[in-house]
C-alpha cells in the first residue's frame, strides 16, 4: 500500500507527464519531458520541452516559479541531464535554485550519462527519489531510447479494417470503414510522429495529402517509399499549404537516372537508399536514413505489402489497429497485412502493454509488439 507521500508524488508526477506529451511530435531528437515544482502542497511552477534546442522542461519550471523554488521539490519525468548539449545541465540549474527534492520517473536510458544527474544532485544535498510512474515514462521517451539504441526510429503501424481484418473490398472501396471518432483518434496520432509513412501503391490508389486535420495539430513529414519514382507532379502529397517536406525514399540507381525531375519543387527532397534482393527500397537502410536525420518516431499507415514488409523485418514496434465492428470477407479483398509472415504459430510477435478502447462502436486496439528472439 501506497504511503500518503508516495501518493502525492504520483499525483504530481501524473502532471508532469501530461506535460510531457504536449512535447511529442516535437522535440526530435530529444526526448519528450515535463516539469512540475511544488512547494508547500502548491504548483509554483511547471514546463515541458517544447523543441530541440529550446529551454529544457526543468528550465521552464525554474523560470515561472523564480524564488518560490528554493525548497520546493521538483517532480521531473526523466532524470534532469547533467551534460552540456544544446543547453546547460538542468542539474546545476535545478542546485542553484535551492531545489530541496527531486523526484524523477527514471533515470536518463543513456548508458554514458545515466545516474549522472542525480550523482551531482545528491553530492549537493539534493534528496533524490526515483521510479515514480517509470511505465508511463518509458513510454513517453520510446522513440527517443528506440534511435538511441538501435540507431532507428520508433515504427508505430496505424490500420482502419474491418473485424476480420480487411482495409478495403475487393472492388477497392474503403471509405469510410471507421466513424468519425476513430478518424479524429488517427489524426491525434499523426500530430505526436514525427513521421508518416506510407508506399507508392497507396498515394497512387488514394492520392491522399498525409496531413494532420486537426485545429492546432501540426502536419509530421511525410516519406512516400517509391522504387521506381512512379510519383506525380501533381500528387496531393506533394502539398504547398502544408509546411511539413515530403520525402521520397527511392533506390540509388533510381534516384541518379529520376531524381531531378523533383529537384525544382519546394519542400520535396529524394532519399537515395540501398535496394533488398527485389530491387526495391531496403527498409533498414530507409530506417537508418531517417535516424541519420534525428527522425525518433514514424507513423506507418500504408497499404498491405509495405506494412507486411516492415513487420517481416521487425521494424515494427507498435500498432494501433482501428476495428470496424463489421465483417467485409472475401479472397480478394485487401487487408492489413502481406509478405512473407511467419511460419510457425510460436514465430508470430505478440502484443505487450495492450490496450483496447471503444471510440464509438469502433475499437482501437493498442500495444508493443514482441518478437521471439528465437524464430
């Protein structure tokens, strides 16, 4: 049983991580975190990181609270850094102010500095508590240890099917399999990436314009992957009312023999990658490419082969699968997954920190995907 001060601590913890998620989407390539300095039992001050570059979430509290901070305690969803980057340690900021406590959801996942933050604090007479709500941190900061340890973005795969798992009937027509309530749900997804992803087959079914539709909502980058550079001119993807580029990952060899023909048009940029055996563009190396690029966070809603193809590779991390409570059936109708799959039952990734909610008769499935580490 939780003690009273353990239960106030999660109380303002649970503040600053809600502050934190105003962040994702827009921090690349830091991690999103929030900030919450209370002192006799009263918010005094409260931040979060709003870019890279920009103040830290501990520097923004430290600002609004001014000298109400000396002896308050400082409720911090990741360990405040102790290096210089972009802006000075947080720790020292956090010491100068008088900060009596600090209480951190966790400490900093990057194994050269981890601890380091709250080594310095501690030798200051800092008392430090950690583990506060670390779940809930961990999750907020996925993207963020995902490129930092495996040198990828985080891949969420998005779909809207029916129950039985079909994104389109066999004469194509998908719209509208989800209500009004889910399609807002996908667009609040897209406004936390910092990418969407989608394939050639896609953009030339649906010409859709990838962008986030709602009021305050900003637009991620969007990456078309296009082998062949079969891309119009005119595609809606390619958006001028949209501040957000466009990316087209191609092949080497296509890019050399195509790729000027985009050279002239504002915001679109080609990404030359290697091709896998088929000829088409290598998704790991793709991966790798955006990561190059402080890319923490993609958001895959594409067409069957693409989204099949980057579960064959374990490149998926996430899903969010919208369910239509309807059943559309048929050998030729399109559904959420191809390629290979797997071939035994125990082979198959399974669902972690599941997630099932009920957005107006349609269902929102969420969760981690885990892949046997032995197929």
């Amino acid at each position: 049983m939780a003690t009273p001060e353990q239960i106030v601590d999660q109380a303002f913890m649970d503040q600053a991580l809600r502050l934190a998620a105003r962040g994702l989407g827009r921090t690349r390539p830091n991690p999103a975190v929030g900030c919450v300095i209370v002192r006799d039992g009263v918010v005094v001050g409260k931040g979060w990181h709003r870019k890279a570059g920009g103040p830290h979430a501990e520097v923004e509290a430290l600002r609004m609270a001014k000298g109400a901070a000396h002896g308050a305690t400082a409720y911090v969803t990741l360990e405040p850094c102790s290096h210089h980057g972009r802006t000075p340690p947080c720790c020292d900021g956090l010491i100068k102010a008088g900060i009596r406590r600090v209480v951190a959801a966790m400490e900093d996942p990057n194994p050269q500095v981890s601890g380091q933050g709250f080594h310095r604090m501690k030798q200051a007479g800092i008392e430090v508590v950690a583990g506060v709500r670390e779940v809930e941190a961990q999750r907020l900061i996925r993207p963020f240890v995902t490129r930092m340890l495996h040198n990828r973005p985080m891949v969420t795969l998005k779909s809207a099917s029916s129950l039985d798992g079909k994104t389109a009937t066999r004469e194509k027509h998908s719209q509208w399999i989800t209500g009004t309530t889910a399609r807002r749900r996908g667009h609040q997804l897209r406004n936390v990436h910092d990418v969407i992803l989608t394939g050639i087959g896609t953009v030339l079914e649906d010409n859709p314009r990838m962008t986030c539709r709602l009021k305050g909502g900003r637009d991620p980058i969007r990456v078309v992957v296009d082998s062949t550079l079969k891309l119009a001119s005119d595609a809606a993807v390619i958006n001028p009312h949209s501040d957000a580029p466009l990316w087209i990952a191609t092949t080497h060899r296509t890019a050399e023999t195509q790729g000027t023909r985009f050279a002239d048009i504002e915001g679109v940029e080609i990404i030359p990658c290697s091709d896998d055996d088929a000829g088409r563009v290598d998704l790991i190396d793709l991966m790798k490419k955006l990561a190059e690029k402080e890319i923490t966070s993609v958001l895959a809603e594409a067409g069957g082969r693409l989204s099949g193809s980057l579960l064959d590779h374990k490149l998926v991390d996430r899903v969010a699968l919208f369910m239509a409570p309807m059943l559309i059936g048929g050998r030729e109708a399109f559904g959420i997954l191809d390629g290979l799959g797997v071939g035994q039952i125990g082979e198959a990734p399974r669902l972690s920190q599941m997630d099932v909610q009920n957005l107006d008769g349609d269902l929102l499935i969420e969760g981690c995907l885990t892949y046997d580490p032995n197929p």
